[in-house]
C-alpha cells in the first residue's frame, strides 16, 4: 500500500513521465534512434533509452536515467550510462529543454563524455552539443578521449531522434562494429 501511494505521488508531481515525446508513455520510459551530424561532416548514429528517475540519483539534479549507443563511420560502437534532467516539464515534454549526460563506463578506454541539450518538438528530440563532442571525437568521428589532443575549432554537432525500437539503430550501425 505504501508503494503504491509513494508512486502515485511521484507520478502527481511529475505527469510529465508518462507523456515523454508526445507519447503515452505508461513504463515512464522512452527510446529512440536518429543521427547526430556534426559541421566536420562526421555523422553518428545514435539509439537513446531513458526512464524517469524519481530519485534524482546518479548525477546532480537528474530526473532522467538511461543508456545510449553512438556509432561511428568507421564502424565503432560505444555504449553509454546517461543522466538527464527535463527543465519545467508538467504535464508533458513538448516545447521542454532536456540535458543529458552521457558518460562511458569506468576503466574503458577511450574515456569519453558528451553533454547533449535538447528540446522536445512534438515526437522528436532535437540535440545540440554546443561544440562538445569535438572534446571525445576527432573531426573525421573517430574517438580520441576525452580532453585528449586538440578540439576542432567551432565544430558544432546536432541532430535529432524519433521514437524507434533499438533494432533501427542496428540497421545504421553495422553489425560488425567494434564495442566499447
């Protein structure tokens, strides 16, 4: 009884949770696929899954977690533990400001982290990464690490991602890609 009125209340002050990209969303979970091009035209598949975070765990203000896999052109695939937080959602994410970060695991070489901002516009989240990725990533896409050698000067990366199964993702990324 006490779980239930805990999760009633969550859902009470965060509605937003079960509305994520302009969908009914009853797991309080969203994933989908898209591609992330950057100004040095390196381009990067990407699949993202989050879920509501009632408890803010993990990193700062996150209300968000999840995981995320970034491919490369030259056949790469990283996996990521994300945080996020949606700025002044209410009822839905529509028209909502989102950060995520994403953060390679622990001892895994090369270290890479990317902050991404996004908005929601209906069914698809737009990312930006204000020049961040050119911190973990050289200008042809390939990883380098992160706050390893030299950034490309004014590389800007964006993109966007609509709801999809990861299976979509796989399809763009090729299955012989080397994980990290």
């Amino acid at each position: 009884m006490l779980i239930a009125f805990v999760i009633a209340l969550f859902l009470l002050l965060n509605p937003w949770a079960t509305h994520i990209g302009d969908r009914w969303t009853p797991a309080l979970m969203w994933h989908g696929t898209g591609t992330l091009h950057s100004t040095t035209g390196a381009h990067y598949p990407v699949y993202l899954e989050i879920w509501f975070d009632p408890h803010g765990s993990g990193y700062r203000r996150a209300n968000l977690r999840g995981k995320s896999l970034l491919c490369t052109q030259n056949g790469q695939r990283y996996n990521f533990t994300v945080y996020g937080y949606l700025q002044h959602a209410w009822l839905d994410t529509n028209g909502k400001k989102m950060m995520l970060l994403l953060f390679s695991p622990k001892n895994t070489k090369p270290l890479i982290k990317l902050d991404l901002s996004g908005t929601w516009n209906g069914q698809e989240l737009f990312l930006d990464d204000k020049g961040n990725m050119a911190m973990s990533f050289r200008p042809d896409g390939s990883a380098k690490g992160y706050l390893i050698g030299t950034n490309s000067p004014k590389e800007d990366t964006t993109g966007s991602l609509h709801y999809a199964p990861q299976s979509e993702f796989d399809s763009a990324c090729p299955a012989s890609a080397t994980t990290f």
